[in-house]
C-alpha cells in the first residue's frame, strides 16, 4: 500500500518524459527570449532558435530506427506456433465429428 501512494512509483514513462520535456523547454525559452540581463552572442542565438525543430527531426529519426530495429529482430515462436497449429486441428477435429463441414 506504501508503495502505490509513493510519487516514485507514480511516475509514469509519459509524466517522465513530459517532464524532460518542460524543463528542456523551459529552459530553451529562457535563452530564447533574452531576458533583459542576459546577451547571447549573435551565432548562439542563430543556433538556438531552431533548437526545437532540430530536436522534433532527431526524435523521429530515433523512433524510425528503434522501430526499424525491433521489426528486424523480431524473433519467431515456433513452439508456440505449433502448439496453435495443434489446438486448431483439435478443434476442427471436434466441429467435424459434431458434424460441421470445412
């Protein structure tokens, strides 16, 4: 019961990664917006304005290839797959002798 009311164990990967993500936003709009005490100098700004479409692109990049990746090692279950194979000419054998046609 102690475990379940913890706000560790309440910590979803979606809250972990809204969270990354606010303070990542948080912390580029910081410098994106040039608060009065702070100067970047013109190249950093140049570099951080687009900071977030660079970030949207290596994001889907990484999903491409993680889903790429996971569909090339996929690996085949044949025991289970006889097994299935099995349950099925059992129950075609049961719907027959009840007198269904295939």
């Amino acid at each position: 019961l102690s475990r379940a009311l913890s706000p560790q164990a309440a910590m979803t990967k979606l809250g972990q990664w809204l969270c990354g993500l606010v303070l990542l936003g948080s912390a580029w709009a910081a410098l994106a917006l040039a608060p009065p005490g702070l100067r970047l100098p013109a190249p950093f700004r140049q570099a951080l304005l687009p900071l977030p479409v660079y970030l949207l692109v290596a994001f889907g990049c990484y999903s491409l290839a993680t889903v790429g990746f996971r569909l090339a090692t996929f690996n085949d279950c044949e025991d289970a797959a006889a097994e299935l194979r099995e349950h099925i000419s059992a129950a075609r054998a049961d719907l027959a002798r009840r007198g269904l046609r295939f």
